[in-house]
C-alpha cells in the first residue's frame, strides 16, 4: 500500500467510513517564499588560461578585427601622451578615472603594443564574475581577471601576484563608474604600488561618460580623449594616502590639459 493512499484510508476510517467529503489532495502546491540559501553562487574564479600565449594571439585578432574598431567608430578617440610609454618600466599600474563601460576597449586600443600584451584588466568580481559566460567572456575579450573591491585585500594581492610575474595592471581607483569627475580615488592602488615598488601611470579619459553612462547603455557617439601621463615613483616610506593624492591630481590635471580636445 503506498504511504499517500494508506494516509487517505486511515483518515477515511477514522471519520468511519462513508463519503471521502474532504479527501487529501494527491500533490500538494508548491509555495516559494524567496529565494533560497543556496541559490547565490559563489563567484567563478580567475580564468588563467585567458593569459596563455595562444589565447593572447586570439585575443589580439578578436580586439583588432571587432572591438577596437567598433570602439573608434562609437567613441572617435584622440590619444595623447602614449609616446610617454615607451621609454617607462614595465610592470607598471595604470591608473584611470573611469566614467563609462567603453573605458577599457578605448584605453587598452591606446596602449601601445609592447604594453596592451603585457597588461591585465581588474574587472569587479560581483559584476563581471558572476557566471561562467561573463568570466571567460570579459578574460578572452580583454584579459581581465577577478578583483575583489570589498573591504578585504584579496583584489590587492591577485594584482600583486600578476604584477610580479611581469604584467601590467589596469585598476580603477574610483572602484565604480562615476559621472565624469575626477575624485574619490581609493588608497588601495597606492598600497599596491608601495608594496610592490611599482610604478603608477596616470590615465584621463574625456568624454565617454556622455556615451555610455552608468545604468543606461550605448545612447550616442561623441569624441573622447585618452591622456596618458608621465610615469609616477613613490618612495618605501610614502603615505599611502598622499600618493593617492598626488595621483588624482595628476589624472585631473591631464584631463584640464586636454580640455579642449
């Protein structure tokens, strides 16, 4: 006797016997009242094998064949400053304002070569590390690799860890996209190039915020201008936060130098 018919004749006979007025439902409705613990994935983690040489070689066909060109016809760029490049140490941070999405395709297209294939992309791990699809996407397309911007320092140490094995590293010290201005960088990437007496590159990107804004897409094509500064040393003994200073002020002093660009 199965256990849900058994249960229907036990409730039958205590009632005893005659019509089943209230029989019990064959399967009963499922209700959700949210969603459960174990829906929240954890992230996926660093894609290394997007910083093989042969996925360079991919990535470099994909960015030049697609993404850069799509980038110019979008955003019509102006580089400033990228001869500065050649002669400064590698591994080096690059450190920009960052206004809009279009941000990295448009900077990493200024880089020149001998840099852009030794440079990795901090990308948020909450957005871009979500799921699978994202991750191996954002890493083939722009070698990006996870960095954490909580509180903790994990997204410091993976980029210490790169930076000494020989690669550049993108950061933005805003941590998120702004409106446009220059302000509120964090002292972490000073710590970083502290810890790793690394140099800083300081980055303005003008106008892509009117592009492709925060929380809004693609909604129209303008001109921006990439602007590179000179390479920027900082002494063991350095405050954290006073590099920081010294470094937002470079990047907003090179977006005035440009202004009219």
């Amino acid at each position: 006797m199965r256990l849900a018919g058994g249960g229907r004749t036990l409730e039958w006979m205590a009632r005893g016997g005659g019509r089943r007025r209230s029989a019990s439902p064959y399967r009963w409705r499922t209700r959700r009242g949210g969603s459960g613990p174990w829906s929240q994935r954890a992230p996926v983690g660093d894609q290394a094998w997007s910083r093989t040489a042969t996925s360079a070689a991919a990535r470099e066909l994909l960015q030049q064949s697609f993404l850069f060109p799509l980038a110019r016809t979008i955003a019509r760029p102006r580089v400033v400053g990228s001869e500065l490049l050649m002669n400064a140490p590698q591994p080096a941070l690059l450190a920009s304002n960052h206004a809009s999405d279009i941000d990295t395709p448009l900077i990493l297209a200024a880089l020149p070569w001998a840099w852009r294939r030794r440079t990795v992309v901090g990308a948020a791990t909450d957005r871009f590390y979500r799921n699978h699809a994202s991750a191996i996407m954002t890493a083939l397309w722009l070698s990006t690799f996870p960095f954490d911007r909580g509180g903790n320092l994990r997204g410091l140490a993976s980029a210490a860890v790169l930076l000494r094995a020989g690669h550049n590293v993108l950061l933005y010290p805003q941590a998120t996209r702004s409106a446009g201005s220059v302000e509120g960088f964090r002292a972490g990437i000073a710590r970083l190039a502290l810890a790793t007496s690394t140099p800083l590159i300081p980055i303005h990107v003008k106008g892509s915020a009117i592009i492709m804004p925060k929380g809004r897409g693609l909604i129209q094509r303008g001109d921006v201008t990439v602007a590179f500064g000179r390479p920027m040393f900082a002494a063991a003994d350095d405050d954290p936060r006073e590099v920081t200073d010294r470094l937002q002020t470079a990047v907003a002093a090179l977006g005035r130098r440009h202004a009219g660009s």
